[in-house]
C-alpha cells in the first residue's frame, strides 16, 4: 500500500506524496535551548526521525529543515539569569542536543538554522505582513499580527472565529487556547531582554516566537511545502500563528500536510519536575539504560497515542533487543558471508506485513508484531535441515530493511571487524587460557568479571563467542 499518514487539518488519512522533484519537504520545530531537552522533546524528535525514515522507505528523498529556537522568552531569561550573553548561554544547549541526536540514532536534518541568524528574513516578512494590512504597531512599539483580518485563521486548531477577540493582544510566546487574540511579530525591547536587541525599521526590538519558524522554513523549503510536523502542543498556537504569518504574507498555501505526535507521560503522569518524574536523556543515560533501549521505547507505539514511559518499559526493552540480537547473530554466523538466496515465504510476508504497517500512518505496534515474527520465523527456519547460508543472508536482508525504519538492529551493536576494548580482549584471551588448563573456577570467575562490565560470552565448538550486552 501507498504511504497515507493523518493530516491533523483535515483529520483524515491522505497520501503523502511529494509535491516537486520526488523529494519530501519538512520542517520540524527543533529544541528551545535554554536547557537539555528531555525525554517528552524527544519523543516528538524520534517520530519525526521514523517519519523521515518511513519517506527514505518508500523511494522518496527528503528534505527536513530543524528550527534551533536560541531566542525567545525562556532563552533570554536564562541568559540574564546566568550572566552571560545569548549566544555563550545557548551554545552548550545545542551542542548537547546534537549528541544526544546522535545517542539516539536520529538521522541528521538536512539544515538547522538558528533563529539568531535570520533575523533579516524575519524582518522582511513582517514588512511583508504590514503591506497586507495584517499587521500594525502599539504604543510600546511591539508590532503585533491582526487575526481577525485574516480569513480561514484558526483552521488547524478548528477555533471557534466567533470567539475571537478582535484587539485582545497576547505579547508572551506561549499561552493557551483560551488567550487567543492578536499575537506579537516582533517584541518592541524593554528592560526584561537586557543587551538581547536588533534594530528594525520599527525600532529596537527582537522577534517573536512564532515568526521565526515561518521565515526560516520559508527560506529553506518554499512558500509552499509538503509536511510540517510536531508535538501536539505546538498545533495552537504556535502553528496555527505560523500559518497566518505565511499565508498573510504569501496569499499561497503554506502546508500541504500537518503531523503531530501525542504527549508523554511518565508512569501515568504528566512529567514534572515537583513529581520527581522529569528526565532528560543524561538522567536515563546515568541509571543504566542505553540510547538504543531509551528508542525502542520511544519509538514503540502510535504517535498519535499517549507514550506511558517506565522503567518496566525499559528493562522489557533490553529483553526484546537482546532476542533480536541472539536471531541476527545466530543468522550471521549462519550466513557466514554468502550471497542471499531467494527470499523465503515467512521473511516476505513479515516485510510485506511490516511495510503495510508503516505505511498506514506510522503504525509502529504493528511494525513491530511483524518484527518479531520475523524473528520467530528465523529460529525455527534455522532449526530445519534445508536451511542455509544463502536463506540466512536473505533473512538478514529482510531484518535491515525493516531496520532502515526502526533503526534499532544494528544500531549500537558490534559489527564484523569492530575491535573489541583492549581490557575486554585480555580478558576473554585470559579465559580461552584458562579453559585450555581447565582452570574452571577461573574461567567462570572471568566470565562473570566480562559480564559485570557488559559482556557476554559463550562456548561452542568453534570457540568463545563474544557480543556486548
């Protein structure tokens, strides 16, 4: 089946297919790096990364720009706090969120533009907002956006128009549905943002928000582009205020498709600081827990459900990708290098079962059933006597393709030709010593010292057989 995916405007399933040149435009909001983002942001960025993925899947190329949001309320109020300037307050921030991308296994967007540097941009568009009769200044020099000039605002959050209040202003970058009203483009300075300023034909100030996304997606994908994504709590008003911004200066369509994923909950709660229930990814790092069991359960539900996040979910994690991990290792001892063979029937239907799956709007529980079938399937196959080199290459085919989506199997696992740590090669040479003097004691001794420090090893016929838990 086509890939379809539920456009949160139209609330209904549609086909995702690109607009220009087979290549899928997206922008997806990035972190407001104030501080490290915790596992809720991520939640939204490891969508987004399965997304992209699901695109790459179907034959498609994709161009994804990420917002790094480094000014903006939050921002400039930690900057003042710290004592330091802007710039020098954020650049830790981001340079954490990239390593934690990379912790994570999220491929890399194609352009992260920081708001600090498209201020010009900004600018521009706001002029663009004023020709249009969309925007005007207050006494305080702030320059704000008209909604109720704006036909068809409200869209996307499917508001009531009726309810709007014309002239009712909203200066703060966040706030709820219900303070809808006229929202700032561009902040007129006062003494809250310190030496945070730029000079506009308005006068001193700095931009708003919402504005920043619209004149840098612009900028790097189009007027018009395929897909904006991201958490449900961005949809009003930051979204809803992004469409207004484009499509008031543009008159064109600003996006084609909309996607938003779900909340996290952590154990059944709201995750929150005063609960204890808030982590960022360096907590769950700390406890134990790896990046690539901290995506399995990221990754494994609907983004449209809430994600009850535990460390139950997590532990069962490590049993599932260490089932997966003995399958594929089995297979590639198996393999032993040889070509594929011809697909067998149970690994095509699991690819076809899982590509049916990630095709109908991201339905990774689904995805993964098919995963784990597979996995079922490959230890009875390799059970049988006809089974061979060449059925387990083919089988190992169909896990890396449904890898290309998950990115989990391979992900933080030894490959053929890794060079295992020097500490842990002495050990396992000193183990291979004792068991060839029949030292006993003193080899389960190292096998449990190799186990303490994440290292399993096995005996067979061919030798010990090492892999990292």
């Amino acid at each position: 089946m086509a890939l379809e995916v539920y456009n949160s405007e139209s609330r209904c399933k549609e086909p995702l297919v690109p607009m220009e040149n087979n290549t899928v435009r997206m922008y997806t909001c990035g972190p407001t790096v104030y501080n490290f983002a915790h596992i809720g942001n991520f939640r939204a960025y490891t969508f987004e990364d399965v997304l992209r993925r699901v695109i790459q899947f179907n034959g498609y190329g994709v161009k994804q720009v990420m917002n790094l949001t480094d000014v903006d309320d939050k921002t400039i109020r930690g900057s003042r706090q710290s004592g330091k300037p802007l710039k020098e307050y954020t650049a830790p921030y981001i340079a954490a969120f990239f390593t934690d991308l990379k912790t994570l296994n999220v491929q890399s967007a194609e352009v992260y533009p920081a708001a600090t540097d498209h201020i010009p941009e900004m600018i521009d568009l706001i002029k663009r907002l004023f020709d249009r009769g969309l925007a005007y200044q207050s006494d305080d020099g702030s320059i704000y956006f008209s909604v109720a000039k704006l036909p068809g605002y409200g869209r996307l959050a499917h508001l009531d128009r009726e309810n709007l209040r014309a002239g009712a202003r909203v200066a703060q970058d966040e706030y709820e549905k219900e303070s809808y009203g006229d929202f700032a483009l561009w902040k007129g300075w006062d003494e809250n943002d310190g030496d945070v300023v730029w000079d506009s034909p308005w006068g001193c100030g700095r931009p708003g928000w919402h504005l920043e996304c619209s004149a840098m997606s612009m900028k790097y994908l189009g007027e018009t582009f395929d897909l904006h994504t991201g958490g449900i709590d961005n949809l009003f008003p930051h979204h809803e205020n992004e469409i207004a911004q484009a499509e008031g200066a543009t008159g064109k369509l600003f996006v084609k498709t909309w996607m938003h994923c779900a909340h996290l909950r952590v154990n059944g709660e709201k995750m929150s600081k005063s609960l204890g229930n808030f982590f960022t990814l360096r907590d769950l790092l700390e406890k134990g827990y790896t990046g690539r069991e901290i995506r399995y359960v990221l990754i494994n539900a609907h983004y449209r459900q809430p994600l009850n996040f535990t460390f139950d979910a997590l532990a069962a994690a490590r049993v599932s990708l260490a089932r997966i991990d003995e399958c594929t290792d089995a297979l590639t001892e198996r393999a032993a290098g040889a070509a594929a063979a011809a697909t067998p029937d149970w690994a095509a239907q699991a690819l076809q079962t899982f590509t049916d799956a990630v095709n109908d709007d991201l339905n990774l529980p689904e995805a993964f059933a098919a995963l784990f079938a597979l996995v079922r399937d490959a230890n009875k196959a390799m059970l049988t006597p006809g089974f061979g080199s060449g059925d387990a290459a083919a089988a190992l085919a169909v896990f890396d393709a449904m890898d290309g989506v998950l990115g989990l199997v391979r992900f933080g696992r030894k490959q053929p030709g890794d060079e295992l740590p020097s500490e842990i090669a002495a050990l396992v040479e000193a183990r291979a010593e004792a068991r060839k003097n029949k030292q006993w004691a003193e080899s389960d001794r190292l096998r449990d010292e190799l186990a303490a420090k994440g290292w399993e090893v096995r005996d067979s016929k061919e030798g010990q057989k090492i892999r990292k838990l």
